[in-house]
C-alpha cells in the first residue's frame, strides 16, 4: 500500500502537469435557449470536466427576454449560481427574424408549462461579461457559442486582443459538406447573424466547427431519455418535458431514429474531442443574396488565389462522429 502512495507521489512530481490536466475547463456557453441549448447547458453544469462560468443569452431560438429567462431557469433547476448576462437582441446588420417557435415553442422550452425563474442576469452585457472574463483568466476560457454569434462578434469589437485571452472557441453552427437546415445552404446560428459568423471565422483564434456534418447524424432516442430520467428524475424528467414538442418537430420532418441532438455535441466537443474526426479548412460566410449564411468551407490548404480563403485563418471542421459513444457520454454525465 505504502509502495502505491509513493509511487503516485512520485509520479506527481516527475509530471507536475499532471494534477492541471484533470482541472476542469472554464467555459462560457453563449445560447439561445432552446430545447438543445437547454440540453447541452445541463450537460456542461453537470459534467465534472468542465466549469461554467457563465452563461450568455442571445436572440436566436426564442427572442433574447425569453432566452434569458430560459436560461434562468436551467441555471436554477441546476441548482447552481453560474451567471447570466443579457446579450444582442437583434443581428449586427440584418433585420431580425421573428423566433421559430414550431422548432422549439413559443417559450422555447417545448411549451411544456414551466415557471418563471426568481433570479435575474448580470447588469453587464454578454459582450462585456466575455470580455472581463477573459482578461480575467487569459488563455485559460472556452467560448462555446450554440445560438447566432452576434455577442461573440461584439466581444471581439470591445476587445481586439480578445483571440490572444481566449483558450479556443467551439461553436456550434454552420456545415461543410451537408445541405443546411434553414436554406439549402445554411445553418440555423449562422443564417441568424451571418455578418457575425464570418467575423468570429475569421478572428485569428482556434475555432472548431461543429456543424450539421455531426450533429445531424447524432440521434436523441426515447430510450436514453427515458432512462436519464428514471434515474434522475429532476434534470431527466425535466428534460423528457421539455423534448415532447422537439421531437414531434423531427419527426413532422421526416427525421427518423431520434432527434438531432445539435447543441449538446458541441459541449461533448469540449468534454471529449476524441469522439469527433475533424479536417482543417478555411471558412468564409456569404452575408447576403440566396447563399446567405452559407459556410462556404475550403478543405485542407486553399490555393493563393482562393484569396479570401487563403487569407483566413485555419478552423478545425468536425466531420465525423461516433454517435454511440457521444450518447453514452450524454446518459452517463447525466446519471453519474
Ligand atoms: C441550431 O439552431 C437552433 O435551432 C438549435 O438550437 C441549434 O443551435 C441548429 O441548427
Ligand atoms: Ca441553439
């Protein structure tokens, strides 16, 4: 036994990185709740390998009042103190949309009559809360953005050096290879503010894409759902509410197997990269004219004269996922 504590310590010496290396990653979670955002956020506030520091709120799945209360209330049902900040109620250039509340519902919780939260968010703005944190932690803050990147965008504006603080961004958003689920061509957060999107693409930070190549092939079944909550009756439960309405939304479309689970694999991202395949690429965003919101994505090294291409920085691009195993992650965070 005593030979087994000596060891350890010893092994703790000869590798002083090592006690670091189980540090759980500091992430903000900028959304725009959402029953996936909803989904993804209690997967990251129970996940022991990250710590939310905060939580953004933006326009997007429901207007920016209802995503804030929305995330209010996660926050709440966590049972935890992680801060909410109001961000961008509108695009930076386009008009705004009105929510698509056949996606979500009018509350943006699958109408699944929930109350009110009792906390309020931050007096900072979204931009600004990112911007304080960062400089607070340099180097040490993912930024994971699951609804449109317009508070990322004004972050970067409030501060240049923005890129330098950051640990990388993991988005969820956008698609390489796959046709888009809003257009032909775009993806819901990236059509939301694509004048922002191509900014945050551009911005010379590490930006891993998680995109619709993943998300889509990522199916949530009943099964799972109703397993997490049998077992944890109050997140589970609250979750299986919640998805009724989501899940008649994919089903009216077509999708079988499961619902897309979008938001959550970006966090999963975040907890376990080793679940995805991901491919170096270059991303542009059309801000306008029918291919609006398009990622148009230049795989590996662009030729000089795809100069927009080439002149932007490299992001990583998750193209393939084992789904099985980023369930499993999902059911097991959720019921430890
Ligand atoms: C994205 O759009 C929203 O509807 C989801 O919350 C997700 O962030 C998928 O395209
Ligand atoms: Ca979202």
């Amino acid at each position: 036994m005593r030979a087994w504590i000596l060891l350890l310590l010893v092994a703790g010496a000869v590798c002083p990185t090592w006690a670091s290396d189980v540090e759980p990653v500091k992430v903000i979670i900028d959304s725009d709740p959402g029953v996936d955002d909803a989904m993804a956020i209690l997967l990251a506030l129970s996940s022991p390998s990250l710590e939310v520091v905060g939580i953004t709120t933006v326009f997007g799945n429901v207007t920016l009042d209802n995503a804030t209360a929305n995330a209010l209330t996660l926050v709440e049902l966590a049972g935890t103190d992680v801060p909410v900040a109001r961000g961008a109620e509108r695009p930076l250039t386009k008009p705004r949309r009105s929510p698509p509340t056949f996606v979500h519902g009018a509350d943006g919780l699958g109408e699944a009559g929930l109350q009110k939260p009792a906390g309020a968010p931050l007096d900072v703005s979204a931009a600004e809360f990112i911007v304080e944190m960062a400089r607070r932690h340099p180097g040490e803050i993912t930024l994971l953005p699951i609804g449109p990147l317009t508070n990322i965008a004004l972050a970067l504006a409030i501060e240049p050096r923005l890129p330098e603080l950051i640990r990388e961004v993991v988005l969820m958003g956008g698609s390489a290879r796959t046709e888009g689920n809003v257009t032909p061509v775009a993806e819901a957060n990236v059509f939301g503010d694509p004048h922002a999107a191509d900014i945050v693409f551009t911005a010379p930070w590490r930006v891993t894409m998680v995109g619709l190549d993943v998300t889509t092939k990522v199916r949530m079944q009943d099964e799972v759902l109703q397993r997490v909550a049998a077992d944890n009756p109050r997140i589970g439960g609250f979750v299986w509410d919640i998805t009724r309405f989501y899940k008649a939304f994919y089903e009216s479309r077509g999708v079988r197997g499961g619902f897309y689970v979008h938001d959550p694999s970006a966090v999963a991202y975040v907890i376990d990269p080793t679940l995805f395949q991901t491919a170096a690429a270059r991303v542009r965003v059309a801000t306008d004219g029918l291919a609006e919101g398009h990622t148009i994505t230049a795989l590996g090294t662009p030729p000089e004269f795809w100069t927009a291409w080439h002149e932007a920085p490299e992001v990583h691009v998750c193209l393939e996922v084992d789904a099985e195993r980023l369930l499993a992650l999902y059911e097991s965070t959720l019921v430890p």
